[in-house]
C-alpha cells in the first residue's frame, strides 16, 4: 500500500485523533455520563472512521483501480475488489 506510506503521518495523526475518541466514550460510559454527551461522542467518533475510511479508499482508487482499467484482464480483479470493500463497509 504505497499510497498509505506517502501520507503516512497525516493517517497515524487521524488514527490517534479516533483512539482518543473511542477512550472519551470509554470514560463516559464508566462515568455514567449524559446518554446525549455519549450519542454525540459515538457519532463524532463514527464520523471521523467514516472520514478515515474515505480518503484511504479514495488513494486506493486513484492509486491502484484507475490504473488497472488500461491493464486489461486485471479490470475486473480491481471492480470486484471496490464491490466487497463497499459491501464490507455496509456489513
């Protein structure tokens, strides 16, 4: 995955934003927290995987799908690899 060591930092830096997401609704919920405060947490948390899912799967198709479309018979390989990445997210 050449294209996630050429931004490496920025994605590590994200990741690290999320954990301390995910810890923030581990602590809310130990402290029995607001059930409002812990839903805004969740779905701030789900954004930011959501947005983190979004650039690596965008590098994914910039880097190794547009290619494979002048590749000839590896088209397909990439098509289906996008349709069970797309059909995981949605699991």
């Amino acid at each position: 995955m050449s294209h996630t060591i050429r931004d490496k930092q920025k994605l590590l830096n994200r990741v690290r934003r999320i954990r301390g997401q995910v810890d923030a609704i581990e602590r809310a919920l130990v402290d029995e927290s607001d059930c409002l405060a812990l839903l805004q947490q969740i779905t701030s948390c789900r954004g930011a995987m959501n947005g983190l899912l979004g650039v690596v799967l965008e590098d994914h198709i910039r880097t190794h799908l547009v290619d494979v479309d002048h590749a000839g018979d590896d088209k397909d390989d990439g098509k289906e690899q996008l349709i069970e990445i797309v059909r995981s997210y949605f699991k």
